[in-house]
C-alpha cells in the first residue's frame, strides 16, 4: 500500500495540483462552481479540487482529453447531470476536442443507454456550443450500404470473438436483437468517424460503469478496450476516472469485471 | 441469422417507415424534434427515425398501445426523461389510450419505482393535457376493503406460486414487507380498474428493464406476463421496445432471464 | 403474516395516521402536494398518505430524524428527485436536523454516489434554506494530517474486518482506488463533525438501497450498521423506510442482502 505517498503530504499541495489542473482543462474561471459553495458547504468544494482533480484528474496513464471523454460518458450515462455536463463538454473543447467530437461521443452512447440520455446531453452540448459562439460541423455519413456486414466486421475488430458470441447467443430467444446490435451500434454508430475506437472505448466504459448493473458487457468492453490498444494501466484509469462521478461502489464493481479480464488474458498489472 | 434481410434494404425504405411510424403515433409535426438536431447533429435524428421508429416500433407483435405503454412505463423509471415522456405521453393519447389510462399507467409503476418517478412523470403528463386541453376522467377507487385478501387473489391471478413464494420467502426477516406487497402493491395498486392485467405487465416490464439491478423481478414479471395473457413473442418485443429507452445492455440482460423462464417453462419462441 | 392486522383496518385510519405523520415532520401545509393532485389521480395522492406516511413512515423503529436521513439519501442518490428533495429537506428541518447537518448527510454520499448527485442535492437543499432564511454554519474541517491513517482507523470502526478485505482485495489490480478509499471516503469523509456513525450509516443505506447494482457495499454497510449500534430491527427499517422512495424490488434486494448479513452474525429478527 502506497502509505508513505498519503502520509504527510498536505492537502495543500494536493488542492495547489487539482486548482492549477482545473484551470488547465476549464481556464481560469474553473473554480466559479467550487466557490459557489464556500457559503453553505465550503469542504464540498475543496473536495472537488483534492481529490476529483488532485487525486483523480490529475493522474498518469490517460490524457486530459482521454479523461473527458470518460468523464462525458458517465455523466450523460448517470442522468440527471446537465450542470457537469456543460462543465465537462465546456472542458472538452478547452482541451481540445471539437465541438464535432463531442457530438459524436454522446451518439456514441445511444446503444449503450439509449435515446433520451444522448438527447438531453445534447441539449447540455447546445448551450455550451451557443455560450461560446462554436460552430458545429456535423458529421455526416452517407446512409446506406450493407450494415450488416460493416457491423460485423466492425464488431470483430472491437470486441472480436466475445462480441460475436453475444450476438450468436442471441438467436435462440431474439435473433433480431443481435441484428440490431450488429447493424445499429456497430455497422451505424460504432463505424463513425469523428472519434477512433481508443476513444469510443473509452465513452463506452464511462458510460457503462455509471449504469450499473452492466457486469456481462463491461466484460466485452474491458476486453475491447485492451484489444484496440487501451494499456492494462489505462483501462484501470478509466475505472479510477469514474469514481468522482459515480462513487466507489461502480468502481469496485468494474474493479472485480477488470481482474476478471485480466486473469483471462493473463495480464499482471504492474 | 437475417442477414439476407438487412443487406441491399436501403437506409431510406427504413427512414420512410420510421417517419410513417412517428407521424402515425404522434401527428404531423412528430419529427419536429429529429428536424430538430438538423443543425449539431443531423445523423443522431436519421437514427432516431431509422432505428427506435423504422426498426423497432414498427414491428409487429406489439400494437401502437402496448408499444407506448412499455415505452412510457420505461422513460418513467429511468428519470431524467421529462422531454421524451411528453412526446410519448402525447404519442399515447394520439394513438387512443386516455388521459386516464396514462395517469394509471404511472400509478401503476409507483411499486416498482416509487412515488418519486411517478410524481414527475405526472407532472409532464399534466403538461401535455394542458396543452391539448384534454380532461381527465380521474379514476377514483373505494378505499379500504379487506386489502390484504384482495391482494392475495391478485397476486395469485398475476403472478401465480411465484409471486406466493416471493412473500413468504420474507417472512424470516421482513414480513411487514412481504405484507406492503400484498395489501399495497396488489391490493391498492394492481387491482385498479383502468388498464387490464396485460396492459398493467407491459408497464411493469418497460419499468424493470429501465431501472436494472432487477433480475429477480424480471424473472417473476416475465412469467406474469405470460400468464395474463401475452404470449412468447409478446414478451420479447417487449425487450426489443425497451432498447431505444434504454440502450442494448439492458435489453440483453433481460433476454437471460426470458430465455431462463422460457425453459422453465418448456417454451420454444419461433 | 399479520393478515389479521390488516383485514378490516379501514383505510381512513390509515389516511389519519398518514396525514398526522405528514404534519408532524412537514408542517400544517404537508399535503399540499397531495391536494396538487386531486384533479387528476386523485388516488394517486391517498396511496402517498396511506403507504409512504401511515404505513412506512409512522412506523416505530427509526424515529423521524433517522427516517428522514435515510429518505433523503435515498433521493439524493435516485437523483431527477429534486421536488421530493426540497420537501424531505424541509421536513429534516421540521423534525430538528439542522442545516449543517442536512449538509453533512450530502457531504457523505460523495463517495457512494459521486459529486453530482451531491452537487444537486446541494441546490435543492439551498433553495429550502433560502426560502426558510435558514442560515448555515457550514462545518469546515482542518484539512490535512494523515490522511491514511485516521481514514484506516474510521474504515476499522465503522466497518470492521469486512472493510479492509474490500480494501487489501484491490491491491492486485487497482492498489490506487483501495488509498483514495482509505483516504477520502473514511479518512475526510467519515472522519468529519455533524453526523454520528449511525447517521451516516442511515444515510449510506438510503443511498446504496436507491442506487442498486450495490449488493457486495450494501453487505459491508448492513454490517457496519450493526457494528455502529443500529439494531436488526433498525436495519430492516431501514430498507422498509426505503420503499417509498425506491420501489419494492430495490427493498427486496436489499433484503436478499440483510438476510445474508444476519445469518453470518447468527441474528434472528423478532
């Protein structure tokens, strides 16, 4: 256990790291939130800058970008989160990502938690596009083709075999439920340019350990993530990343899906 | 699998039967909304219509009724969903349920999601009566009466020994428990008149699939849709209707507890 | 099972014992939202008094204060419940919780749930101090020390063995979440004035029962419940007291949870 790193290390310097890094993603009107609680819950705030972004934020293994693109993933994923939405989607462009990007990342949820989150995380997108005067420009592909096939193709370059076995497991009860996963999510969604697969895996993961309850398919997600080229460190990461969004308890659950993966593909993390 | 099915059909034979689909339920400005998104993200509205509308609402099996009762039975559990509940509140009354079976449709969830989804899903069910100045018949029943017997019976016509063994499974720790669901949720709550037993399961399936984390529930509230009346293919489509709400993880995860109560129950869906 | 009890026990009692316990903790204006709705689900607005007040809420075994920290956690962490928030804030008042202590008890969600339901819980909470003029003495805590250790020791008080299982079981694969656990959950968390450990195991039950997918926490925090000297009786209140807020199948897998806790302690319920 890391104690030595915890013992004596002032939360001082933790709140100076999760302030300048706050900054760093949101510019210098970052802590506006954190200061509007000095009235009624002035240690709420603090613990946003030491540990949601000195602790959490601030870490190796993921880049900023990487970390919003989990983060907008949980959020839209959790519901009822507008106000950290325009925050997060606000510190998403201020890294770097583009309005486009943002887009496609809350389409990108659609399979996973359906229609209404996307909707209304694009609302929380729109008045931030608007605040800042940001110009969207759509991407749009040309409809059409054989979904089927893209979708397969796509599915076993993500998810490979284990994708696979999901659909085929699906033809006894509802084969037209794996259609759709194979034609929606992965010939339509999943083959969208805009964001590559590193980064769809990494909306896909925040917004599947927010739902809960998603044990089966953050197992063939954690894998996919591994399989286009997330890191064994990065993937645990992206659990870490969730924790100031979600709470401990959906962390520990993917924490248990993660080790899972890892016996099987006989990963030891450093 | 059916593949030959989804290859060479056009994108635009699904967007014209997903736009029929939407007119059909909602009127001649229901894609008001997906001409909404024209602007940020043009191809997130395409699938609105191509998928949640071409594919799966307008599938047979379900009709138009049953499909607006799991849909409102599903945004109302998962919360966070007002704009969606207004247009499918308002699609339900435009496709011949009244406003009285709306209000009953979310009474009917308060046991399953409690009263706070309920309160705010009534709340957007009173602003789309408002705007269309339709009255409710409010449906009043006579309290009181032996609760608990009447709840028994219900129970036993619902869900059958299942339902009995779900009560009494909570006589060693919780029996006031097992007794609120007699007298409360079977008693008060089921017993209403205003939707009829199948109606009242295709609310109660869109609500336990949205909510998740209930995989108990599911397997007693499959088989008591089977029960009332619904038949095998029913209660998949059921699933199927749920996935634009809810997204697939979800849906999948209901589909291992209807393939489990399927073999119990030696079903063998087509 | 208590049928005799609730054979021939008019509603109207019910309604009165309901109505008195609404006044009591809400005041004189308590069911104004009930009366809100009369004109459309009437029944609706009796099931709220009946159930939530004159059958859970009056019960014995929590008294209004606990009952009140288990409600609002359980809201807080259902999240899109910030009308019934308001309400259950201001009857938290009502029965002698004072602001700070509000605050606290939403402070402590933040590692089960995350900040943002926190965050907008804190909204609601300040618009009923502001309507109430109520004024904080916000709790502000020194920050810093050893973080590590004081959080090791409140982990070991609150929840004995079976928390530092949970913590040492993370030290292969993600040896990081188990120190922030250690640290921020238990050592600034736990470890702050306003709230005793019954408190906050009252409002960490609220919060897992509401949040499902929470089985293995719900185990560690039913038995720390017991270790901080709530009763069995007290635990099972607990989950019954949650219903109304959550729904029965959320209650019955929490029970699932407790009936397990209670056979490893050799606890037989009454």
């Amino acid at each position: 256990m890391a104690v030595a790193d915890s013992t004596d290390r002032g939360p001082s310097q933790r709140y100076v790291r999760g302030a300048a890094r706050m900054k760093q993603i949101a510019g210098e009107d970052a802590l506006a939130t954190v200061e509007a609680l000095e009235d009624i819950a002035p240690d709420l705030g603090r613990f946003v800058v030491e540990f949601a972004y000195g602790d959490v934020h601030a870490r190796p293994g993921l880049d900023v970008r990487q970390r919003q693109l989990v983060t907008i993933g949980a959020l839209a994923a959790a519901g009822d989160t507008a106000p950290q939405l325009r925050f997060h989607i606000g510190a998403a462009l201020h890294v770097g990502l583009d309005a486009a990007q943002v887009v496609e990342a809350l389409i990108h949820l659609v399979p996973f938690t359906g229609f209404p989150r996307t909707l209304n995380a694009l609302a929380a997108a729109r008045t931030v596009f608007e605040e800042r005067g940001v110009r969207v420009e759509p991407v749009e592909v040309e409809p059409g083709g054989d979904r089927y096939a893209r979708g397969e193709d796509k599915l076993r370059e993500v998810d490979g075999e284990h994708g696979i076995e999901v659909i085929e497991s699906l033809n006894d009860v509802a084969p037209d439920l794996g259609r759709y996963i194979v034609e929606f999510a992965f010939g339509d969604v999943y083959s969208r340019p805009g964001l590559d697969l590193r980064q769809r895996q990494l909306v896909t993961l925040g917004g599947l350990i927010a739902l809960g309850d998603t044990a089966p398919q953050q197992k063939v997600h954690f894998n996919a993530a591994l399989r286009v080229g997330l890191s064994p460190r990065q993937v645990i990461e992206t659990v870490i990343q969730a924790v100031p969004y979600t709470g401990f308890p959906r962390a520990l659950n993917a924490v248990g899906v993660v080790r899972e993966v890892f016996k099987e593909r006989g990963i030891r993390p450093a």
